[in-house]
C-alpha cells in the first residue's frame, strides 16, 4: 500500500481536505510512504496542534477556494466538493484502500443497519476464522490497519454514502442492505444520494458478489448477484430458520442479543456472506449467539417501575423509527425529532395513526414540524416540548407501568448533539436524572 501511495502522489501538489480521523489518518499514512508530494492540509475549522503537522495549512469559511490548483485531492467523508472540480483530481482513503485490497473486502453499504451488520460479520469471521480487519466508516480508518493486513486477512469495511461518491473501485464481495431517503441537505436529491450507494456494486465485475435485499436488486450489473428476502430469494428469512440457497438453519430468536424483525434481515446478510466464505451454519450460529449489540440501537439501557426506556437515537429516518415501534411492541412515550433535513414524514404520521402509540413528545425543528403536520391523532397525546431535556421531563411523567419509552428521533442529529451518540448518551443521563 505504501508504494502505491507513493507512485500516487510523488512530485505532486495534494490537498487532503478535511482533517478529522481519516483525514489525520491519510496524513500520516503519506508521511510514512515516503513521498515527496506537497501537501497542503484544508479544513473549514481550526485545530490547536498545527504545529505537529510541518505543511502548508488552510482553515476557515474559505478553505476550498481555488481547489483545482492542486494535481490530487483527498477528500474526507462528509466534506461536500464543488462541481467544478474535475473529477480526475478526486480521490479517497477508499478509493485507494480498494485499488490495492479490493479482493480481500467485504463491503457494506446502505441507509441503515451498516454497523450491526458490519460488525456481526466480523464477529463472525474473527470468531471462526481468525484473520478478519474491522475498518471503515465504523470509527477506523482503513489505513490505520495497513500493518495488521496480510494475503490471507478478510476486511470488513463499512462504507458510508460519503465514502462511495467518488469511487471507482468496488469491493469484492459487496452488500447493499437497504436505500430510504437521507442527507438530502448534501445530496439535494434523493437519485443523487442513491447513485452514491450504488457506486458499491456499480464497478464490480463477473467474478465479484453482491448481496442485496430483493426488492433493491439491480439488473445489467457484471457481477453476481445473492438475493436476500423473506421469501423467494437466494437467502432467505423467518422468525424460526434462516435459509442459504436450500440449506435450512433452525434459530432461536431469545438467544439472539438483537431484537426486531429488522434485525433478521441483518442477521440472514451475514449468514449468507458467511456461508459464502465457507463457515458452517452452526459455526455461524454460535456466533450469532455471542454477539453484543451495538449501543443506541434499540437499546433497553434501564428498566425502573415497570418501564423499559429503550435507546434507539441512530434512527434517522421514518422507516426505522416504524421498525423500532413495531419492534418493541409495547411503546407508551415515542420520542421523535431533531435536525429537520426534508424528509417527507408522511408515512411516519399515518403509521401514527394506525398505531395509536399513547404519547408522542415532538421535540427540535423536525418534530415541530411533524406536530403541525399532524396536527392531531385519534387515540395518541401529542406534545410539542423544545429540546431532549424537556422531552425525557416529559416522558418519565407520562410513561405507564408495562410499557416502554423509545427514543427513536426519524431524524439526524446534527445542530443539536455532535452525532447520534452524543444524543443517545445524553438521553440516557436525562432519563437516569
């Protein structure tokens, strides 16, 4: 990887543009290749250890003017580039980790569920294998474990939307869990952020796999296809067995860590990636049982005077807060809102309606905004309070005994918290009091 890093960027002019994590990572990673390229580190917000970074640094509202002068652009997730910078200048932590590792990769993408099923995969794969890398839009970036990675390692790589958008590389075995409507407020339209994704299957070719939910399966594309669904595909689900073209696997879902029926979906896509590779179905199983989930993904983090207040702050858009309500079955307080990004809230407000779920405490921009669509809901109290402190007030004073308060927000964090983490762990602190 170094040397190809190298030959990449020796004798030439390279802006790494944004200079979070990965752009830290891809930093360190150009000082350690040995080239000799100009670097010149950009990013719209000032850092205090610029000192330890011996190269030209530009901060500030302005930090993209003139980003076509540089010969090649490494861009963070989440920055957004101008248009008019020619394609052939961009690059990523991605597109590079890809060039060099694509056949050793296992990627997933999709709007939500990526971490659960990354991580199930690898738990997996380290579990009964040995020799999986966990990396990616999980928290590590993939340059970070260029010394852990040998001929026979698997990498199981999260790939976020940002991530993809300028890729031209596709994984070797890639995996498409589910497209809903998201970051609309980056990519203006709802093809645009679906084209993204796409850019995980779109440059594989014959001898390349992707595992995809059947109703999102793709037709013309080089490489082969694994249908995933409850019935009629090559993988498929139900509450009591899992199926891999054929081959059924009886389950036990109380033994499972994770709940809802969404889950299933996740649990059937690692299972069928797995068996792909040659794990047994009871290795897999067994593994399957050792899991954790991870944390603000329905989350029952408290249970006091008969309530379960459970965490499920990563819930960004409508079909999962929907999936999280019909998970948990018996929710007396929903908590909904936050960064209102455009999202139509139209089928969340009519599965209100059928639902009748007792309270439903609207909170932020977002949940203002679903109160005055609303307006009213037969059989549900609706309630309009300013922030999350308010909410979880609110909601410790209205929850029922034998019922459960959900936070499930069906929008993005950001404005408010730093990310959905932040919103999760200060949802906890409120309630906890």
């Amino acid at each position: 990887m170094l040397s190809l890093l190298k030959s990449l960027t020796e004798n030439k002019s390279v802006a790494i543009l944004g200079f979070g994590r990965e752009g830290r990572s891809t930093y360190k990673t150009l000082v350690k290749s040995g080239s000799n390229a100009d670097i010149t580190i950009l990013d719209k917000f000032d850092f205090e250890d610029k000192k330890d970074f011996p190269v030209s640094i530009i901060t500030g509202e302005n930090y993209m003017d003139n980003l076509s002068r540089f010969d090649l652009i490494f861009k963070s997730p989440g920055v957004v580039i101008s248009a008019d910078v020619p394609r052939e200048k961009i690059t990523s932590q991605t597109e590079v980790f890809l060039k060099k590792y694509k056949n050793q990769v296992i990627g997933i993408t999709g709007t939500k569920g990526k971490s659960t099923t990354t991580t199930l995969i690898h738990h997996i794969l380290k579990e009964k294998r040995g020799n999986a890398i966990l990396v990616g839009n999980i928290g590590i970036p993939a340059f970070d474990k260029l010394t852990e990675i040998d001929e026979n390692s698997i990498i199981v790589y999260e790939l976020s939307c940002h991530q993809l958008e300028f890729a031209s590389v596709s994984p070797h075995i890639a995996i498409l869990l589910n497209l809903f409507p998201e970051h609309l407020d980056h990519y203006g339209t709802i093809e645009n952020y679906y084209n993204a994704k796409r850019n995980i299957y779109l440059h594989q070719d014959k001898n390349d796999m992707l595992f995809v939910m059947k109703r999102y399966q793709p037709y013309g594309i080089k490489s082969q296809i694994i249908s995933v669904s409850d019935m009629g595909a090559d993988i498929t689900f139900s509450r009591e067995a899992l199926t891999f073209k054929g081959e059924k696997t009886p389950i036990e879902r109380s033994e499972f860590s994770l709940i809802g029926d969404h889950n299933l979906y996740n649990i059937s896509v690692a299972y069928g990636v797995c068996r792909t590779l040659g794990v047994s179905s009871d290795d897999i199983i067994s593994a399957v049982k050792t899991y954790k989930s991870l944390p603000h993904r329905l989350e029952v983090f408290l249970e006091k005077d008969g309530v379960r207040y459970i965490d499920d702050s990563i819930s960004t858009a409508c079909e999962t807060t929907i999936q999280g309500v019909l998970s948990i079955g018996d929710v007396g307080v929903l908590i909904l809102g936050g960064m209102d990004r455009g999202i139509d809230y139209a089928p969340l407000i009519e599965f209100l309606r059928a639902k009748k779920v007792p309270d439903v405490i609207c909170m932020y921009d977002s949940g203002k905004r679903i109160f005055n669509e609303a307006k009213e809901i037969e059989g549900t109290n609706l309630v309009l309070v300013s922030d999350l402190k308010e909410a979880c007030d609110t909601a410790k004073k209205l929850v029922k005994s034998g019922s459960s308060c959900l936070l499930s927000p069906a929008s993005a964090s950001y404005g408010n918290f730093k990310n959905f983490e932040e919103r999760g762990e200060k949802f906890k602190e409120y309630i906890r009091g």
